[in-house]
C-alpha cells in the first residue's frame, strides 16, 4: 500500500484537535444533564477559608516586585540558553563563539543597567 508521505501528520492533526473537543462536549453534556444548577445564597456567598470576609479586597503590589521577578527569569533564562553552548563548546565555530560572546555581553549589558537603575536592590 503506497500512502501519501503526509498521512500520517494529518491523522495526528486530527486526533490531536478532537480528542480535547471530544473531552469538552462530553464535560458540557454531564454538567448540562447531570449536574443541574441550584443556586442558593450559601452558594453564592463569598468563601475565605470558613471565615467571613472583612473589609476590601484590593491589595495593590509594588511595581517592583514584579520588575525584581522579571529580571530573576531573565538571568535564570540565561542558564538554559549556557548549558548547550558550555557542553558543546570545543566542537562550535568561531562564529558560535563570537555569537554566545555577544550573548553574553547584551545580558551583563542588562545587568548594568539593572544595577545602575536600583531594581535590584530590595527595599
């Protein structure tokens, strides 16, 4: 049997798109059918660990705890992109060592201006 070279991806397209709309239509026919709505005010009320909510609920964060984040996945980042290079590092070009030294320079280039701007001291 002489099958198209592209057959196989097709039919991994497919399944791969219908079994989660199989799963969805099969979740939305129980909650429809089996689980019917009863609301109530206990239902509806506002849970909080069993104890009744008090007060607002807006907590407004420091910009800078999010920027001291980011800046924490960049450089944690840079070691998955330092790895690969570091284990293949006698058999690369030139050129992938000129390329990694840019690397390099742009992330201490980051890190200077991390430091110089103060994000990286806690407050």
């Amino acid at each position: 049997m002489n099958q198209h070279p592209h057959a196989f991806l097709a039919l991994f397209i497919v399944v791969a798109v219908a079994f989660p709309v199989v799963l969805l239509c099969v979740a939305q026919l129980w909650f429809r059918f089996f689980q019917p709505a009863k609301p109530s005010l206990d239902k509806n009320s506002v849970y909080e660990c069993g104890v009744e909510p008090t007060g607002d609920s807006w907590i407004q964060f420091k910009a800078h705890y999010y920027l001291y984040a980011i800046l924490f996945l960049i450089f944690d980042v840079e070691v998955l992109f330092l790895l690969p290079f570091a284990v293949a590092f006698t058999g690369l070009t030139a050129g992938a060592l000129i390329t990694m030294l840019v690397f390099i320079l742009l992330l201490g280039e980051g890190l200077v201006w991390a430091w110089h701007r103060g994000h990286l001291e806690w407050k």
